[in-house]
C-alpha cells in the first residue's frame, strides 16, 4: 500500500489525519516517534526525527521518584556487592 486518500478532520484547534496502520509499517513508524513535517512545492513532507540518546545528567534530571517509587534498596546482598 503506498497511496491512500484520507479526509482531514478537526481535531481540538488543529487538524489532523489518521494513518492506516499498512502506511504505518511500511514507513517504519512507531507510537510516540517524533517526526518533522515540511512543506516542499506545496506537498507535506513527513520525515522521523532523529533524537540523540540522552546523556546521564539529561535521564537524571527527568527522575522523579514520586513517580517511580523512590529509591531502590534491596536487604540482601546481591551478586559481588559490599555494604
């Protein structure tokens, strides 16, 4: 499947289109992947956006332990590990 016609619909303020999950596949889309749209001679242009691995410091800084349930602490040694 590599040409689909869709309708446009209201979506909140903005508009949006709902992809069929073939088209999906077949451009190796996944839920949550970031993409930028273009304009190129008047077409839109969807291409993935490539994202970095975030260094230590950024994964840190978005920790929260309200949210993931504090500190891990385990009673008993495990493995090699010295307390």
């Amino acid at each position: 499947m590599s040409d689909v016609i869709l309708d446009i619909k209201r979506w909140g303020n903005n508009l949006g289109v709902r992809m069929p999950a073939a088209i999906v596949r077949a451009a190796k889309l996944r839920v949550d992947q970031r993409v930028r749209l273009t304009v190129e001679n008047g077409a839109v242009v969807m291409r993935p956006q490539e994202e970095a691995m975030p260094t230590l410091e950024q994964r840190l800084a978005r920790y929260d332990a309200s949210r993931h349930g504090g500190e891990v602490m385990v009673a008993e040694r495990v493995g090699v590990e010295r307390w």
